[in-house]
C-alpha cells in the first residue's frame, strides 16, 4: 500500500543527520555566529559572487552600458563561471544529497535487515531517517521539520534527566525525536496515527537499532488518535496498545515530549484534549516539553502578516496555565533556547521550547472531568482503573 502511494504522489529519501561532537557543535550564546561559519562552503555564496564578479567585470569592460554579450550558438546569454574551488575528483568534502528509495525492491528491504556490525561502526553517531521532501498538509508528518531537531538538541543536553524514563511522545511523525530521546530514556511509545506513516516511523526505528540498542533503550510505535476517547486495543491492530503497556504508560511515564503539532486549531485542540487527559489520570508529577516554529503568513483576512496558528496554540497554553478545577495543576514556562546545538539545521529565532510542569491534586480538591477548554471528557478515571481498556466503539 505505501509503495503504491509513494510511486503515484511524492518520493521517498533517506538523509543521514550526524550527531555533531564538541569541537563541530554550535555556538548557541552568539545566535549566527557559528550558522556563518558553516555556510563558508555555502554553493549559493559562491553563485553569489560568481554573480557580483560578472557585473563588476561588465561594469569595467562595458563602460557606459556599453556591454558586448557573449552569446552561443543558439543565441543565448553565455555566462562563464569561475573554477570549482574543489575539483571533479578529490573534492575537499562530499557532496549532501538524499538517496532515493525502492521500497517496492524486497532486497533492498533485506539488505537494511540484515546490516552487520561493520555497517553499524559506519553509521556510528548517525540519524538515518526515511521521509518525503513535500507532501500535502494531511501527510506533514512525512517530513522533517526544525522543530524536532530543537526537542532533539534539548534532550541530547540534559542526558541525566531523561536517563532510564519511560517517555511518551505525541504526533511523532517519522520518530526522529523518538529515536534521539531512546538513547537515553529506556522505554519511548512513539506515537502518530495513520497506517502508512507508522509504518514509515516503525522502519526508522528499524534502521536506527544502532542508535538505541547499546544504549538500552526502546521505542515502541503505536496509534494515538488525538480526536478519539480512548486508547486504540484492538488485537489485530499492528500499532495498537497491550494491556500492559496502558498500565504502564499511566503508572511510569515521566516525560510527554512533542514537536511541531500545532499547525491547525482543530488538531491543537486535540493536542490540548489529550495532554489533560493523561495527566489528569496520572498519580505522580509529569513534565512536558512542546517544541514549535512560530510561522508567519499573510493573511487576507487580516491584511497583514500573521501567526494565527501559534496564537492558538498559546491560547490553549494560557488556558492551561491558568486552569484552577481539574485533577492536576500546571505550571507553564517557556525556556531559553542556548543550550548545544548537536545537529546541522537553522536554530531561527522563531524556534520555541516550551515546558509544562504537571501536578495532581488531593483528592479532595480534584473535581472530575470539569475541562473549561475541552469539548468532552475522556480517557476517564474509570476507564484508567478498569481491568479491560476498550474502546467505546467495541464496547
């Protein structure tokens, strides 16, 4: 099914996303500084001034605007360009481009499976991640987005807090963020909804068992939909839930960790449903950390440029924040955005880390499904202690 679809809309790479050491990661106290260093090599800066030394070069042999063209055969502007500052063969650096998969090629699938350890020292400290370049607004997911590689960075910084937790990531698309955080945590439930893209997410935990293995940790891919009540359980289900995974996702997990979700209102309240849910019926303190890119866009409604996404999202924060009749208290901050940089991508100023703080109350304070921003109550305090954690539809 997900060979059919990739041949017929979008292709399907493989990127490799190397964990910087120290002496390459970047310098986050001098937001620029160090993103200049690295574009020294940039080609566009060399088109660049490629493009100024041409028009300095007219400007001086032309005179008055008196320019002899150079043109080819076919009467077209022929533009010489200055040498490679590498040449063709013993180039200073290879070049970066992604690999295109035949996922319809069953040895090519083999080949993954059955990688050895000679393969694994090769791909040591290396993030290989199959995703799309574009896709339509259903299917985001299927990317890469800046957003993760911010979470990635975080929890790669603070390895102490994260070591041996059970942690639960919400709408991890391709499990980038899922798979950085198991070298350190030791149980992940990498969760997203929709066949194809689990599907997707549970061949990138595949090809990372470098990654996570030594390290002990796991990640587990399952189905969390943001719109249903309850927990998908269905036996036949590839990604769905055990009994004994419910039970220790509401006993153990200590972390809720999500990247870029909130890009549309219907989904962000989804998002904001679910995270009440699940601590509500926690029994101890939970953190989560939400990354998001604030995107600015035009709107014509506004005539002006606006974030009409990120402004709901934090909406819903402050709703959150300032919530004073549920089961559990939360304390929102957002936090400074300095620490290392492990990964090669644009650390923008738009980037925000955001940390919600949970805390259940007494017993006696807590008032039971009394949500003032949540269309309808679920994932219920009866549903959590129950024996049997069926989906309504099945009775």
């Amino acid at each position: 099914m997900l060979a059919s679809l990739v041949c017929i809309t979008y292709s399907v790479f493989i990127s490799n996303f190397k964990i910087l050491l120290n002496d390459e990661r970047l310098d986050n106290n001098d937001p620029g500084k160090s993103l200049e260093q690295e574009k020294c090599d940039d080609p566009r800066e060399d088109l660049e001034k490629d493009t100024n030394a041409t028009q300095e070069t007219v400007g001086e042999e032309g005179g008055e605007g008196n320019v002899e063209l150079c043109l080819d055969e076919d009467g077209d502007l022929h533009i010489t360009h200055r040498p490679r500052k590498y040449p063709v063969e013993g180039r200073g650096r290879d070049l970066v481009c992604p690999i295109i998969l035949k996922q319809s090629n069953p040895l090519l699938e083999q080949e993954e499976e059955n990688t050895d350890d000679t393969a694994d020292k090769c791909f040591k400290d290396i993030i290989r991640i199959e995703h799309t370049m574009a896709t339509p607004l259903e299917d985001v997911g299927k990317q890469v987005w800046r957003g993760a590689f911010l979470l990635a960075d975080f929890i790669l910084s603070q390895p102490v807090m994260f070591r041996g937790a059970t942690v639960l990531e919400l709408g991890a698309g391709l499990g980038f963020s899922s798979v950085v955080m198991a070298t350190t945590a030791k149980t992940v439930y990498c969760t997203d909804v929709g066949e194809d893209l689990l599907s997707m997410c549970k061949r990138n935990v595949t090809l990372n068992r470098h990654m996570t293995e030594p390290a002990g940790g796991e990640v587990r891919v399952r189905q969390l939909d943001w719109l249903q009540h309850s927990l998908c359980t269905d036996a036949d289900g590839e990604f769905s839930w055990t009994e004994e995974e419910v039970a220790d996702l509401y006993d153990n997990t200590s972390f809720i960790v999500a990247a870029d979700v909130c890009y549309d209102d219907d989904l962000t309240d989804g998002f904001f449903r679910t995270l009440y849910r699940l601590c509500s019926n926690f029994t101890h303190t939970c953190t989560i950390f939400i990354s998001i890119e604030k995107r600015m866009n035009f709107t014509l409604r506004h005539m002006d440029v606006s974030c009409d996404a990120y402004n709901y999202f934090s909406h819903c924060l402050s709703q959150l924040h300032d919530l004073t009749d549920g089961r559990c208290c939360f304390r929102v901050e957002q936090l400074p955005s300095n620490f290392a940089q492990f990964f090669l991508y644009e650390r923008i100023e738009q980037l925000e880390l955001w940390k919600v703080s949970t805390t259940p109350l007494p017993f006696d304070q807590a008032q039971p499904d009394s949500e003032p921003f949540l269309a309808y109550p679920g994932f219920t305090w009866e549903q959590r202690n129950s024996t049997e954690h069926t989906d309504p539809a099945h009775g």
